[in-house]
C-alpha cells in the first residue's frame, strides 16, 4: 500500500525543496551552450515545463505510485504553478504505454480534447466578424471550448492510477492555498504588452495576475484561493464538481458575462475519449502516437515514411542536404493535413489513402534532392497563401517513466497563452481559445498560420483539429525508449520529428537532441521557418535549393525521457528553450 502524503504544510516544504534543486540545473544551460548530459535517476523520471509540477509528480512516484498517478499530479499542478498553459478549463491528450492491476499491458490515447458548445456552427466567427467582434475565436468567452482536462485526467486515475484522488491532487491544492513563487517564465508573459493589454482587459483575470495594477512580479508568492477551492471540490467529488453544480453554474456565468455559449448541458455532456493509438515502425522501433483529432500521428507516419527512404544519416545531422529532405516531406505532409483531417467522430477521413504505403512512397519519390517544390505546386496549394501572423505560442507537455518501466506523454493546452484570457470569477480557472483551432473562418489563417478545409470546419459537439502529438517510442520488445513531446502549435509535429530522428537516425545523446535547433514547414505560407542557431550556410544551402527561409523565435519547449537501452537509467531531458525540469530518482 503507498503511504500517507504528509500533511501541508510538510507537503509544501517538500515540494519547495524538490522544486529548487533543479533550478539550477535546468536554468544553467542554454541553446548555445555545449549541451549538458540529461539528469540522470536508475528508476523513474518525470520531465516537466515547470519545477513544482515535476516535482508533484515525483513525489507521487516517491510514495508508491504509477506513472499515471504521477502525470495527473503534474497536470494538476500545472494548472496552478504555469497558468499560461497548465489548466483545468483546457484540454489536452495522453499517450501511454503501462501494466494495469491484472499486470497486463495496455497501450492507449486518451482524446481530452476540447468540443464547441452545442449552439456553436460553421458560421459562427463569420458573424461575429461581421458583427464586428474581430478576435472572437482567438479572444473572450466565445472562443473558448467546452473543457476536457479535468474530465480526461480524472479518467486516467480512475483507470489506471493507484493513489486516492486526494493525494494525488494534494500537492496542486497545497500550491494554490498557499502559495509559490511565481516563476521567471510566467513573470516574463505577464509584463508582454499585448498579452498584458488582453488578461487587463477581463476583470477576473486582472484582479488575479495584476492585484495592484502591476504584474505579480517573480518571486513574490502567489495565492490562488478560489482555485485552489475549486481543486479541493474536484478531489472530494470527482468530475461532477467541476462539470455539474457550483462550479458549472459559475462557468456558465463567466459565459453570460463575456457574451460565449457554453451551457451546463455542454459541461454535463462532456466525455473524454479512449482511443487507439497510432502505432508504426520507424527505424527498428515503435512510434506510438497520437491519432486524430490530432494531426500530429498521421503526419508524423507520413513524415518518417517518406524519409526512410533518403539516406538521412549519411548527409549528416542538420546538414543543409538532410533539411532540404525534411521539409519537403513536412510540406507534402502539412498540405494534406490541412486539407483532409479533422474530427473522426464528425468527417469521414481518407486515412487509408493517407497512410496508404503505395501514395507514401510516391510522395517520397516526387522530392527532388536539389530543389524545393513550391508548395502552390501540391494538393491543397490551391488555398489562398497569406503571412503567417507568428503569435507567442504557448502549450505544455509532460513525460514520466516509472520503476516498473510504465511511460505516459500528456501534451495539454489552453492554445493561445492564458487561452481566452477568461478567468472564471469565484472558481480561480482560465478557459481556453481552443475554437480558433477549427478553421473558423474560410480561407483565413489562424494563430498560427494554418489555413484549413471543410474537414475542420465548426460543427455542435465537434472537436477542433489539433497537432498535439505525445509520443513514445518502444524497441523491438516492447520496451519503452522515450517519451516525448513539446507545445508549439503546427511545429510541434515538426519538432517531435526532429527529435526522434536526432535519437534514432542522427544518433544524437538525448540533451542534444531536444538542444539542437530546429526547423518547421507547414505548406503554407511557403517558407522554411529556421532558429537563429541554424548557421548561415545551412541556410544559404537551403536558399539555393529555392526555399524562402525565415528567422523565427524559438521553437517548442521539450520535454524528453530516454531510457538506456543497456542499464535502464531514466535520462530526462528538459528544454533550455524553457524554464522545466527534470525530476527522478
Ligand atoms: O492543439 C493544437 O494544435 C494547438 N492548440 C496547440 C497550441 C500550442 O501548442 C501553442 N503553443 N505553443
């Protein structure tokens, strides 16, 4: 039987020291610098976008529990201690690969993914443009979709999680109650202008983050009582504490107040979703991924498909050669994304013809080594080509390995960073935007420039397309290798790639591989995206073989497990891009 969790504030001190014994690690090192080994522990590991929420986790695996129990405590936390994208009015997906109680293994995607309220339809930010609401998929009540985490990581625990409720949501409760130091990273999104001018402009979200009229700033202690009541009712009662009852009703007031629809019908009907994964070979391994709504497992199989057949290795890591290969097959593979992929329960999609070995190989065939193909060239190309209007993205992810080798990857967003910027007064939860994910209006780019068909268009009850895409990869036996994944909005598709091919084709230690730059194309607009660590040569490489190339901010915040094929050692691997952490023991 695990033990008893102390009792806060012993839990609190706990947390605290955990927390900040990484801090220095994950804070020292940096994109430039010579990459560090990961941290190493022979027995679990949980690698997350933030200390405290790393630190939950572990301490969940410390006492006894499962992988699983550790991810719904980092989830929870997240919610507390990375407002920008941990959350409870978001969604999100788990892939995970684990021993239930009857010591058989079990391997799933669990789809927690946000839905349009059942007064939502195809036209809706049509109208409301028209009506004059500018932002209404990206900003306020109305873009928001009805929640799915909670639901999704209560679903988890009550399937395979082996620790009460209670405990296992102890450590975000504790957090919330009392308090933490806010972080550097959320400290830097609160001061942004334009991210400041939005959560100033929603009388929730200003009274929590701006209690002076000034940001809370890093370091001073940050108390969230209303969420942390609102966490206390769901680890009494379950679900029904958020989607019914109090909290719903004050949901749906926040939906009045700001002019969204959401109902409490909505919230009562809302079901998280078991799924198959995706899973196919790549390079001696498994990739076990996520299936739509996301987009991210079919691109990716159609992605490595097309590239298996191209002598990567031999080019050489981030050669201009090899990225030359690999956004080419990144453009054909967005080109059919946009165009074809959406919700399955709601559109017929032609997987099969996707997938299909014969379309796959022809696709890979049509690269041409030396030159880029235009990307109005392609299917799909005949969508109108616009700028990209790069927002700040912001989403997060999590891996944990437990001792009994149990692998479990949760990617969950509010989309945009605070989503909505909708605080839900009196509950202390910010919803999400997750609505703009839809192609919300014909032929217009979203957040993050992608320009979608029919397959995603908004429909009651419909789930948006989305490119979260938590992996893990298995050898030949079944053993788990990695657990992956990033936010990042189309680049995490491109991202996730990226690492797995420096782990498995490249060759690369895992530090390196989530270290090295990266590149991102997604069909449209036509252009490689590059970090500013790719060398100018690589890019002018690029730029002979026709490609426009552009600087971009940073790419992702990764968070990896490797587990060593020979001696088992948990190597977790955080983003220097971020302020994480790597946890295990
Ligand atoms: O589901 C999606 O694809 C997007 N809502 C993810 C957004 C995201 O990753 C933003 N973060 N960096």
């Amino acid at each position: 039987m695990p033990r008893a969790l102390p009792p806060h504030p012993t839990m609190l001190a706990w947390l605290t020291a955990l927390a900040l014994a990484t801090v220095s690690s994950s804070a020292a090192s940096s994109v430039e610098a010579a990459d560090p080994p990961a941290h190493e522990a022979p027995t679990s590991m949980v690698v997350a976008a933030e200390p405290f929420a790393a630190a939950a986790g572990e301490l969940m695996l410390e006492r006894g529990g499962n992988a699983i129990d550790a991810a719904v405590a980092t989830g929870f936390t997240l919610a507390v201690t990375y407002p920008v994208a941990g959350n409870l009015g978001g969604g999100g997906f788990m892939v995970a690969q684990i021993r239930d109680s009857e010591g058989i293994q079990r391997r799933f995607a669990l789809d927690f993914r946000e839905t349009a309220p059942a007064a939502a339809t195809a036209d809706l930010y049509v109208r409301a443009r028209a009506e004059g609401l500018l932002d209404a998929s990206t900003f306020g009540a109305l873009s928001a979709g009805v929640p799915g985490s909670v639901a999704g990581l209560l679903e988890a625990l009550r399937r395979y999680g082996t620790l009460p409720r209670e405990v296992v949501l102890g450590p975000a409760i504790s957090l919330a109650q009392s308090g933490f130091p806010m972080t550097r990273r959320t400290a830097e999104f609160l001061r942004t202008p334009s991210i400041r001018e939005q959560l100033e402009r929603d009388p929730g979200s200003k009274a929590l983050f701006y209690p002076d009229g000034e940001p809370i700033a890093e370091g001073a202690n940050f108390r969230q009582p209303d969420l942390a009541k609102t966490l206390m009712g769901i680890a009494e009662f379950g679900p029904d504490a958020f989607y019914r009852g109090e909290i719903a009703a004050l949901t749906v007031l926040a939906m009045k107040r700001g002019g969204g629809i959401i109902t409490l019908a909505d919230l009562e009907n809302y079901r998280p979703v078991m799924r198959l994964p995706m899973i196919f070979p790549f390079a001696g391994h498994s990739i076990i991924t996520m299936p739509p709504p996301s987009s991210g497992g079919v691109c990716l199989k159609q992605i490595l498909t097309m590239l298996e057949r191209h002598p990567l290795a031999e080019l050489g890591h981030n050669s201009s050669a090899a990225l030359h290969l690999m956004v080419e097959a990144m453009r054909r593979s967005f080109a059919d994304r946009n165009a074809f992929l959406g919700d399955p329960d709601f559109v017929t999609l032609p997987l099969d013809r996707l997938l299909d070995a014969k379309y796959l190989a022809a696709q890979s065939a049509s690269i041409n080594p030396a030159l880029a193909t235009p990307s109005d060239a392609l299917p799909g190309g005949s969508l109108p080509s616009v700028q990209a209007p790069l927002e700040k993205e912001e989403t997060t992810h999590y891996s944990v390995v437990d001792a009994h080798g149990n692998a479990v990857s949760v990617t969950t967003t509010l989309n945009g960073a605070f989503g909505s910027k909708t605080l839900v007064v009196g509950a202390g939860y910010l919803l999400n935007n997750e609505m703009d994910d839809f192609a919300a209006e014909p032929g217009k780019a979203n957040l993050y420039g992608l320009i979608q068909g029919d397959a995603n268009a908004v429909a009651p009850g419909k789930r948006p397309l989305s490119s979260m895409t938590p992996t893990i990869i298995t050898d030949g036996n079944g053993n788990v290798r990695a657990v992956l994944g990033t936010p990042g909005g189309p680049t995490i598709i491109t991202n996730v790639l990226q690492v797995i091919l420096n782990l498995l084709v490249f060759g690369l230690e895992p530090q390196a591989a989530v270290n090295a730059p990266k590149v991102h194309h997604q069909h449209l607009p036509d252009r490689v995206q590059v970090e500013k660590e790719i060398p100018a040569d690589v890019r002018e490489g690029l730029e002979r073989r026709g490609h426009a190339v552009a600087e971009r901010s940073w790419i992702g915040d990764f968070q990896l497990i490797y587990v060593d094929p020979i001696t088992g050692v948990r190597k977790g691997a955080t983003d220097p891009r971020g302020g994480g952490a790597a946890l295990g023991h």
